[in-house]
C-alpha cells in the first residue's frame, strides 16, 4: 500500500484482509466505477419492449437469452476473480449467443422501394439523450450543433460494440457479428496471446525509451528480418499518421526539396502536413497546395488505363513522369512521391506490377525518394509477400516504408523504416527526435507478440489460402450478377466493384450502401470504399475462415438476387439470365 496515492490512504477501511491491499482497493474502485457507469446507463438509455429469455425475433429461430459479457481468463488481473470464457463451437470460435432483434434500416434514398425485402420495418431506434453539458460528438448521435466532423458506421441504427473475439464483434445485447472490414485488429480482436503480452509488461514497467531496453531492440531486430537489407534503421511511434508526418520530414531533409507527388484519392492520414498530401481530403477542405502534385490512380478497372491496355503500368508511370516534367518546369523541386502499396480508400485498388519500379526511377532522377504506405496492407495481409510492395517485384524496394495499426492489433504503435543515408541526414540537422510512448516497452511488447502470432498461426498462407477461395467465390457471383463490374484483390485485401450500368461502369453507390445494410441485418459488417463509395471492402482479421468466406458470400448472393426480382433501381438490377 505503500506505492498508493496518498490522498487514498484516508479512505482505507480498518478491516484487514479481504479488504485491505492494492488488489482489494483496486477492486473496490473498479466495481464503483462499473456501478456509476451501470446508473447513468439505466438513467440514460431509453426502455427497451421487453421479451421473455429463449423468445426468437420475427423471423429468427429461438435462441437463448444472451449471456453477460465476460473477460476471458487471459485477461485475469491478480486478487480479482475472472470468469470464464464464453464456449467455443465445434469450429473453435466462440459460440454465438442468442440474436435479439434489430429494427432494420430506414431511408435508403432512392431504394425506399425496395422495403418490401425486410418486412416489419420500423423507425430507426434513438440514442440517449445527452446528459447536461455533455456533447456526443458522433455522427447519427448529434444532431445539429455541428457534430458531424465524426462517423459513426450505420449513423440511422448505430451498433454499440462491446466486445471481440477473433474476427466476431458482440454488441450489448449479445448479437455477434462477423467483421469484415477490421484490418486493425490484424490477427484478432483481443488475442489472448496479445493481450497478455500488453499485461505482463504494464505489470513491470512502460516508460520512454530514453532508457537501454530489450523489447525495442529485439522489435527492431525481428523487423528487420521481413525487411529488404537496406531498410534497416526504425523509428517508433504511436501511428500511422505520425508514421507518414515523420517519412515527409525525412524526405525533405535528406533531399532538401519541398514538394510531393501522390496519387489521386490517396488518404495518409489526418495530421495537417498528411492531409495536404491527402486528394481525399484536401478537395473538400482548404483545396490543393501548390508543392502538392496530383498523378492519376493507377486503376485498370475504371481509369485513364484499364485492362485492355497493352502495358498498363508504363502507362501510368509515364502520367507520373509528366507530372514530375511539369514541376521542374516550374522551377520546384520533388521531396518525395508517396504512395499507399495498394490504395484502398481509391477503392482497393491493386496496382499493375511494374508500375512501382518505373515511378521510383522517374522520382529518383528527380533527386525525391519513394515512401511507401503499408499502413493498411502490410503484415502479410496481402498472402503472397509479406509486404504489399513487394508485390511489385524483388527488384523493387523503397526509400521509406511507413507501418501503423496492424503491427500492434489496436495497441497504438507504428514504425518508419528507412536507409541508413535518409537517417543520416536527418541526424545532421542536430534536433533530436524523441516520441514519448513511440517504442515503449509495452508497445515493442505488444509488437513481438504480433509477429510471433503471424508466424505461429501462419496468418500469411492463411491469407493467402482463405484470400484465393474468396475471391473465387466472389467470382462466381460476378457472372451471376450484372451489378459486380470488377472484383479484384489479393490475400484478405479485396474489393467488389458494383456499377449501374456495364457499359459506362457508373458507380451504384445507393446500391452498394443498401447491400452494407442488408449485411448488417444478416450480422455481417462490411463497408464502401472508393471515390463513387461502390467498392465493398473486405480487409477481415487474418483469422477469418473459409467457413466466414461461404457465409458471406451466401448472404450476399441472397441479397443481390433479392434486388433483381424486387429493387430494379439500376440497369444492371434490370438484367436477368
């Protein structure tokens, strides 16, 4: 009790025993929080029609009543007893507890019509009141004080997570869902083995790393292996935002030039220096700066250069090589080109092979380097390689390489890879770099434990093996259905292009934000992506299953088949065999 606050001891009871000791303290505040957090809940949250335990939904078989969530015993803190996990199925994943039922989505614009595919529909369920002076800055939840600067997915039925285990969300009422769309939680929502790495080294100590510490030597050290050799100094930080700022400032100081190419509807995060370099979101805020230079996405499905093509690759470089022609003209200078590996917000975009090689020679000619962003798709996400530039071929290799939310499974860590000639100028300029928490031991903690996930459970072939079987899947509903234009990918990175029209190739955007929804309905999260949002993304936990693949793509099928016989909102919905 000596380590305890001072201002707690005045609080301690007389009793000893079962009531004295940090652990009984912590304990103790812990269920006051719990009780404080359970009566502004039971105050806030609106009443819920009431329905008697194993009563099934309207059209959902009789399910038990949902069981209280619970820790699992990874997660046991000493002098606290923990429950039980909840049981595994037959497939080892943990068994789904009863599906209460949810008012289905309202307001689907110009597929209203098609609300005879969910009879019973309701209106949209209403989030709690705020309480007084407190502001929920989450879209669909505030209404018209401006609180829309945040999203909240499924805005008209929102979905309060909260729980996960491995690729399933459980929400407060007990209803799984299978996640689709979570590349964060690389190798699992709350692996054990992740978790308990995280505790055990909060229980000994987490500081700056000011300090001699194995955890951030052996981190950079195992990097180092998935590495080509030349990228072998490592910066650590908290994310991938921080990731992408720090490679612009290296870039600039080693080359001592200031503007940057990038790719059309790239996004690199949301720090100001990162949204200037960010199309995404620069159009709609302050517009384009004029050391920004904007080259075509390389999409062979709807842009400049499509599969057609003879050499589509040379094709867009020669777009970049125009551009990089164009600012030295103007008497600037090219920094760096930044590029995502494989741009998934541009709508999972898979960039011909060749393509990389060709840019890095145009930008080095320059006097820029060629940083690429793995922050969405490295890890071994893309199943062939390790890292998604490498898709590209061995005889390409890049300057920088940035890395964030994967390679800690939601812990905030990333990681700047890079030269030993960029690091070097950085050091010249005598300011030291320091990131408080970047590189922690807890955070290098948590980063092996990662790896050693990766390699253990062999989450790579798994990517690539599970990948494959999907996209074949997917495939399969791409000659069925006139709606899928395009479906391309690799590993568990993979987007279904939906279009209006096959001809043209018009983005279906309400019909793609219809399908998200019906999903949703079916317990399967998924989301849009692309500048027209018709692009289904699929970046799932590694440990998403073959089983998970059918099951999506049953409910998918179902639901596309549905929107033929009933929705005919488009040309392709018109189209029948």
């Amino acid at each position: 009790s000596a380590q305890l606050p001072a201002r707690c001891h005045g609080r301690r009871s007389a009793r000893e025993g079962r009531d004295s000791g940090p652990e009984a303290w912590a304990a103790k505040v812990l269920r006051r929080r719990r009780g404080a957090v359970r009566a502004r809940t039971t105050h806030a949250r609106p009443a819920r029609s009431p329905r008697s335990p194993g009563t099934s939904a309207p059209g959902l078989a009789r399910a038990p009543a949902p069981r209280p969530h619970r820790r699992s015993r990874q997660l046991r803190v000493r002098g606290v007893p923990a429950a039980a996990s909840p049981p595994a199925s037959s497939s080892g994943c943990p068994a789904a507890p009863g599906r209460p039922h949810r008012p289905p989505l309202t307001g689907l614009g110009p597929l209203e019509k098609a609300s005879a595919l969910a009879p019973g529909r309701t209106s949209p369920r209403v989030g709690p009141p705020a309480g007084p002076g407190l502001r929920v800055i989450q879209e669909g939840t505030e209404s018209s004080d401006g609180g829309d600067s945040c999203r909240l997915f499924y805005p008209e039925d929102p979905i309060k997570i909260v729980r996960g285990q491995g690729q399933y969300l459980y929400d407060e009422q007990g209803a799984e869902y299978l996640d689709c769309v979570n590349n964060v939680a690389h190798v699992g929502h709350c692996h054990p083995l992740v978790v308990q790495a995280a505790h055990e080294q909060n229980q000994v100590l987490n500081t700056n790393s000011r300090y001699l510490h194995d955890n951030i030597v052996d981190y950079a050290q195992r990097l180092s292996e998935t590495l080509p050799e030349k990228l072998c100094v490592f910066y650590f930080l908290n994310s991938g935002s921080e990731a992408n700022d720090l490679a612009l400032r290296l870039a600039r100081q080693y080359t001592g030039h200031w503007d940057v190419v990038v790719l059309d509807h790239a996004y690199h995060g949301h720090l100001s220096s990162l949204i200037d370099i960010s199309p995404y979101k620069f159009r709609d805020l302050d517009g384009q700066k004029e050391w920004v230079h904007v080259a075509p996405l390389p999409d062979t499905y709807r842009g400049l250069y499509r599969e057609d093509h003879p050499n589509p690759a040379g094709a867009y470089a020669s777009e970049v090589e125009r551009v990089v022609n164009s600012v030295q003209e103007k008497g600037r200078k090219i920094a760096a080109f930044f590029a995502e590996s494989l741009p998934s917000v541009g709508g999972q975009i898979i960039p011909p092979a060749g393509f990389f090689q060709e840019v890095a020679e145009h930008i080095h000619r320059a006097g820029g380097v060629f940083v690429a962003d793995e922050i969405q798709v490295g890890f071994g996400r893309v199943g062939q390689h390790f890292w998604a530039f490498q898709l590209q071929g061995e005889d390409f290799v890049p300057d920088i390489v940035t890395m964030g939310k994967s390679i800690g499974n939601g812990h905030p860590v990333a990681c700047v890879a890079t030269t030993q000639a960029v690091a070097r100028a950085f050091e010249a300029t005598g300011v030291e770099y320091f990131n408080t928490f970047g590189g922690s031991p807890v955070s290098c903690a948590v980063g092996l434990a990662v790896l050693d996930v990766l390699e253990k459970e062999q989450l790579q072939a798994h990517a690539a093996s599970v990948g494959s079987f999907l996209m074949e899947l997917l495939r399969q509903q791409k000659a069925k259905h006139p709606i899928i234009g395009d479906v391309r990918g690799t590993g568990l990175f993979i987007g279904v292009d939906l279009i209006k029209d096959e001809a043209t190739r018009t983005p279906a955007t309400d019909e793609a934000n219809y399908v998200v929804s019906r999903m949703k309905e079916n317990y399967i999260l998924l989301s849009t992506d692309g500048p027209g949002r018709n692009v289904l993304k699929f970046k799932p936990p590694m440990c998403f299953s073959v089983d998970n693949a059918r099951h999506v793509v049953a409910k998918m099928d179902a639901i596309l088949t549905n929107m033929e016989e009933k929705v005919r909102s488009c040309e392709t919905l018109r189209l029948q065999p």
